[in-house]
C-alpha cells in the first residue's frame, strides 16, 4: 500500500517537471531592404519560423536554392513566395537541423541571398524557479498523501 501511493507521488512529479519547461519556437524577422536581405545569415532553432517582410517592395520573391547561395544560384523546390513582389511578407518553419540558402529571383544575381543554419532543438531544461515550484509540487502532494494515509482515507481510495 505504502509503495503505491509513493510511485503516484513519484509518477505526478515526473510528469510536473516534463511540463515546466515546454520548448517554445520563435519567429525570425529577415527583412528585405534595399537589394539585400537583413540578416543575409542567421541561426535559428528546428521548429522555428522565419518571416520575410517588405517582399513587395522593389519586386522581391524568396526562393530556396542550393547551398551556398551564389549569384548563380537557381531555384530547387524546397520553398517559394511566388511571384516576384505579388506578397508582402512570407513565412517558412524549418523542422529539421541543417544548411538551408535562399535568393531573390529578379535580384540573386546582384548578390540577394541569404543562408540559414537550423540547430537541432535541445531538450528544454526547467530554470532554478521552475526546479523550485516542482520541488513544492512534489513535497505538497507527498503531505497530502501522508495526511489521507493518516487518516485511513487513502487505503479506502486504493482499494
């Protein structure tokens, strides 16, 4: 009896400190200013999203190309805005670590190209507070169970 309320204990725990830290995916802002894209380069997370802007503006497009982006560098599928300037902003969440290079189709040759690195996404670790407020967690509901074993309340809810 006394091993089964210890593992829900343990169980409820585990679960609080799987749940504490979640790993949230940002967003990246590249703008294109200009005859170039800013950042050009940038390092960004698995999940993450990144959202060009201002495509419209001297008839930009994003298209993804081969890497490493070159003022020969030509379309290869992965990802497109379509028609030069027919969007204003484009987003493209990138879920798997590694070298992804893009250009701007009207303007590739004068150099608009960019390139991101995608990291793998690292387990999310709780901060000291997060520790603390499991910690509490746990302690809490172990008295709580120690009261209701006390009490004789527990053995009646695990029969």
């Amino acid at each position: 009896m006394k091993n089964r309320w210890l593992s829900r204990i343990a169980a409820i725990g585990g679960a609080l400190s799987l749940a504490a830290a979640p790993s949230i995916a940002e967003t990246h802002i590249v703008t294109a200013s200009g005859f170039e894209f800013s950042p050009d380069t940038i390092t960004i997370t698995e999940g993450d999203t990144i959202m060009w802007t201002d495509l419209s503006g001297l008839s930009h497009n994003v298209v993804s190309t081969d890497c490493p982006a070159t003022v020969a560098s030509v379309a290869n599928g992965d990802f497109s805005s379509g028609i030069p300037g027919a969007v204003d902003t484009y987003s493209v969440v990138f879920g798997s670590a590694g070298t992804v290079c893009y250009v701007c189709e009207p303007h590739g040759a004068i150099g608009m190209f960019g390139t991101i690195t995608v990291e793998a996404a690292t387990a999310p670790v709780p901060t000291m507070g997060e520790w603390g407020l499991i910690t509490m967690s746990v302690l809490l509901l172990g008295f709580g169970a120690f009261q209701l074993k006390r009490r004789g309340t527990l053995a009646a809810v695990n029969s």
